[in-house]
C-alpha cells in the first residue's frame, strides 16, 4: 500500500482536517464536534440492533488525527487507532496528549498489531474505498474479525460503485503529474486546488464472497448514497460468532 501511504503522508502534512472531513477551516472544538455527533449516532444504533453499550476496548482503523477519539473516549475505557500515514498518526499524538486512554499506532502492511479476541468493537468508515488493491481490503476486514472478541461488532462503510464520468479522477492525476515537475505540495493543494486521494469501488459480490469466509454474522448492509451520487457507498455492520 506504498502510494496509498504516500498520499495521505501529502495530505496529512498539508492540511489533516481536509483530509478527515473535505474541508479546510475548522477550529479545534467544532472538529471534535463532528466526532462526538457521530459517535452518538453509532450508539443509537447499537441501541436499536438490542446490542448493550458496555463496551471496554475500541478500535478505530483509519483514525486519521483521532477525530472520533474524544467521544470514544468518553466511552470506553480504551481506545486503539490505528492509521497508514506516519503524519497523521504522529499529529493525533500531539492533539491528543491528555487522552490517557487513547492509543495512536501506525498501520504496518495488512496487519493490525493486536491480540486475538481483545477488542469490543471495531469501527472504520471512510476508509475502504481508499485502498486500491482488494486483497488488502480483504485481509483488513479479516484483521477485523480476528481482533474482535465473539459477539462484538464491525461498523465499516465500502464503495461499490463510481459513476463513469468520475472514474478518471482528473485532480488526483494531475496532482501527481504536478509532483513528477516538481511543483511542491504547497501551490499542488492551494493554488491549484489538485491533491493525491483516490478513490476505489469494491463489488458487492466480492465484499459478500469474501465474509461468508469468516466468521461473522452480518446484522445488516444498506446503501446511504442517493442513486445520483458520484461515488454509492454502503455500510454494514457484522457480529462475530460466539
């Protein structure tokens, strides 16, 4: 996943709220805001699904600069994120110096440094149709499954399909064609409005293929993308096997 690295690295070091959210001029308490909105959404959800919310130990896979770390912390009593960009890992650790019981690691490869069975809960949205090598994806989500302990719960989102007419991603290519000139970073994402994220659809049918080979228990998948929308994402939401 090396060019996957090499463009949120960029993006972490030019501007890691655009990164997180697609927009620039936050201040630090709205931020955090949008976390803890989320975060009760989620657990409104677990509410409805008949799950208890006595949760101890969660995974935040994507985490970026740990915007949803505040409310997880509030929480549980430990929260692990994990993130392929050395930048914004290294930024969350300084945002987040007075959260004791938050956890910031880098992604290494496919692999999530973490115990068998030692997480509750696992939650990654916004990240999958990031990754551009499927087979990466796949043994994520089997990382997902095996950290998780039996009767826990994986909340991800995928994208599943990209209308054609935003297939060739021309920002990102010229961004990169930017860089091979030289053009810095700074002017590429300021001037120019260009920058280096991808984007990756995944087919339902291999996704589906894929967690029938685990075990797990999907408690639901559903679409949360209107029809005319560029990108059609769908969450789902899984249960380990006791």
């Amino acid at each position: 996943m090396n060019i996957n690295r090499q463009q949120w690295d960029a993006l972490g070091k030019l501007n890691p709220f655009w990164a997180m959210t697609g927009k620039s001029d936050w201040d630090l308490p709205a931020f955090w805001q949008t976390g803890y909105v989320q975060v009760e959404d989620l657990r409104r959800e677990i509410s409805q699904l008949g799950y208890p919310q006595q949760f101890h130990r969660v995974l935040d896979f994507g985490c970026g600069i740990g915007r949803l770390a505040p409310a997880f912390c509030a929480w549980f009593d430990e929260y692990v994120g994990y993130d392929v960009s050395e930048a914004l890992i290294q930024k969350a650790r300084n945002l987040h110096k007075d959260l004791d019981r938050a956890q910031f690691f880098v992604t290494q490869r496919d692999r999530i440094d973490l115990p068998d069975n030692s997480i509750d809960l696992v939650f990654s949205f916004g990240v999958f149709q990031h990754i551009p090598d499927r087979y990466a994806l796949f043994q994520i989500v089997s990382e997902f499954t095996r950290v998780l302990k039996p009767g826990g719960l994986i909340f991800f989102n995928v994208c599943h399909h990209i209308r054609w007419m935003y297939r060739i991603q021309l920002r990102r290519r010229l961004y990169w064609l930017g860089k091979r000139l030289g053009i810095l970073d700074y002017h590429l994402f300021y001037r120019f409005r260009l920058y280096p994220q991808s984007v990756h659809a995944l087919s339902r049918e291999a996704l589906q293929r894929h967690l029938h080979t685990l075990p797990v228990h999907i408690l639901f998948s559903r679409s949360t993308s209107p029809h005319v929308a560029p990108h059609q994402l769908w969450e789902y939401a899984l249960t380990k096997h006791g």
